[in-house]
C-alpha cells in the first residue's frame, strides 16, 4: 500500500489518528486493513464522536440557556393553581434551566447513547452477516461499524458551526422537516426517526456497506440485507425516546428531581 498511515499497522497501537482521513477519503484500503486488525481498534473514532458531541452539546445548551433566561412561560391555567402549586412549579422551572438540566443531563445522555448504539449496530450487524454465512468476528465488526461513524463527527461539525454563527438552536434536522407536526405520538415517532436521516447518515451507510463487505467475504446482496435491516432496526429504536417524552408531555412536573 502507498498510504503509510494504513500500511503502518501496529497491534500494540489502538489509538490511529492518522487513520480518520484516510478512513474518509480511501475506505476500501482502510477498511481492509481494519479488518485485519486482530485487535480493538475502535477507540479513536468513538473518542472524536464524543469531543465532536461534547461541543455541540456545549454551544446548543449556551443558546439554550441565553433563551431561558427571559420570562418563564407558564402552563394553561396557572393562575388556578395553589399558591403552593405555583410556588412548586417555579422552582421546577427554574431548576430545569440550571447547569445540570442544560449542560450535564445532556452530555451524558449522548455519551450514553453514542457508546451503546455503536454495541448496537456492531453487535446486529455481526449476528445478522454471521447468520446470513458471514466468517467476520465480533471484534471486528464493531471496529469497522465504529470507524463507519465517522462521517457524524462532520455532522457535529457542521451543526455546531451553524448554531454557533446564527445563534440559534437547530429544527427540523434530517428529513423532519417533511413531517406536518400535528400533535400526535405517530407524527413524534416519525419526525424523531428522519432526524437521523441525512447526508452523513447516508455515507455512514455506505461505509457500513464497504466494511461488511469486506469483513464477511458475503456477496453484496446479502450484505445490503444485512445493513437495512440493522440500520431500520436502530432507526426505529432511536425514535422511542421521542415517543415517550411525546407521552409523557402533557405531565406536569411539580417537584424537580434535582
């Protein structure tokens, strides 16, 4: 191989900085010796998602906060409720505009999300190519499918970029903004599904598509079956959060958990 940065492979070195471009720009050379790594080398891709989702996270809750520190809107028919109904529902307001709710809740529930939808799609994808007649490890499919995320720290990139010039927090993200919001839990369920999806979504499937493919030896029929049905699968696990706050929305929230 011409690229040093891939033909330098080391099986004591699992932090590979010097592969994130080469991953972006050659994939088929990349992926191909990533496959052939017989060790964990998924800790460099995964690291950078979390960095790229710290800042977004950052910018998103500064705006968040500037936006909270005006009037507090209240809910319909607050002037019925008790003095200490009331008095209970200010300080829940103003305890979920504090660091915690802003910063902290959120930062972590990405780290949290970023860690198991990576187990998540490694380990189906894995099962799913196994099942189909694949010979690819667990090791390596969740060191391909977490070099496949990459294209999402761009995305990070791009949206942090934006709301950090505009000063504005971003809507309708993906394909969402195709959907009417009307109101109901299906629409919640939708929209919350096609903001997933978008060009970097895209090419993270496509390298999803290149690393099955090179990992199982399978045909590319089998290895298309094989990534649609993890990436549906996801897609339709990551819109329940959605779903549920949708759910949950119209509860009233009297004392605050922290």
């Amino acid at each position: 191989m011409n690229d040093s940065t891939i033909s330098s492979y080391s099986p004591d070195r699992r932090w590979r900085f010097e592969w994130a471009l080469t991953v972006l720009r050659s994939p088929r050379r990349a992926f191909a010796e990533i496959a052939a790594a017989d060790s964990a080398v998924w800790q460099t891709p995964l690291l950078l998602l979390a960095i790229s989702g710290l800042l977004r996270t950052l910018v998103a809750g500064s705006l968040q906060a500037a936006a909270a520190s005006g009037e507090i809107p209240l809910p319909l028919g607050f002037e019925y409720y008790t003095p200490e109904q009331q008095a209970q529902f200010m300080q829940a307001a103003t305890a979920t505009n504090s660091p915690v709710f802003v910063y902290v809740l959120p930062a972590v529930m990405g780290l949290v999300g970023l860690f198991f939808s990576w187990l998540l799609l490694g380990w189906i994808l894995h099962l799913v190519l196994t099942l189909l007649g694949g010979r690819n490890s667990s090791q390596q499919m969740l060191n391909l499918t977490a070099w496949a995320m990459l294209p999402l720290v761009l995305r990070d990139v791009v949206q942090t970029l934006a709301m950090a010039q505009t000063g504005q927090l971003l809507t309708g993200l993906g394909l969402s903004g195709l959907v009417v919001a009307d109101g109901t839990l299906a629409t919640a369920y939708l929209a919350a599904m096609l903001r997933q999806v978008d060009l970097y979504w895209v090419w993270q499937v496509g390298l999803l598509l290149l690393g099955g493919r090179v990992a199982s030896t399978l045909g590319w029929p089998k290895v298309w079956l094989s990534v649609a049905f993890t990436v549906m699968g996801l897609l339709l696990l990551g819109g329940l959060p959605a779903l549920l706050g949708a759910m949950l929305g119209d509860l009233t929230v009297i004392q605050p958990f922290f």
